[in-house]
C-alpha cells in the first residue's frame, strides 16, 4: 500500500523558498502570482494492507520523523 505524506510550512511561519520561487515566477514574466509555499512530498510503500493501519502508521512517521510539527503542518493519503 502506498501512503503520500505532503509536509507543508505551517501558516504564519516564514518561507524563503517559496518566496525565492515567487520572485522567479515573476522574473520571468508570470504575472498575478500571490503567495508562494514551498514544501515536500514524501511517498512510502508500506507491507500494511489495511488502509486505516496504514493511515495511522504514516502519520506517527510524520509526526516522528518526516516533519517538524512546530513548524509543519502534514497531511496522510492512502492509495
């Protein structure tokens, strides 16, 4: 069973790399783009086969591992 965990800044935390990718989709000519978030996408292949385990198994490696939840907000999705 395959598990996507995206692992995004959280609101109100500051995002240099977003920001950097803003200023360069504007530097070359896209116009009206607002705030920019950069994050990261994980994907993991899990032996688990009962989606709800899997669910649970992959947000405690979130939780643990994968993002910095002071800062980083995540989101589980089985497929």
């Amino acid at each position: 069973m395959k598990a996507r965990v995206t692992v995004m800044p959280k609101s109100g935390v500051l995002d240099p790399q977003g920001k950097a990718i803003g200023h360069a989709l504007e530097g070359l000519g896209f116009a009206g783009i607002g705030e920019v978030r950069a994050g990261k996408v994980i994907e993991l292949e899990l032996a688990e086969t009962d989606p709800a385990r899997a669910k649970q198994l992959a947000e405690e490696m979130a939780r643990r591992l994968l993002a910095n939840t002071v800062i980083e907000s995540f989101r589980v999705d089985i497929a």
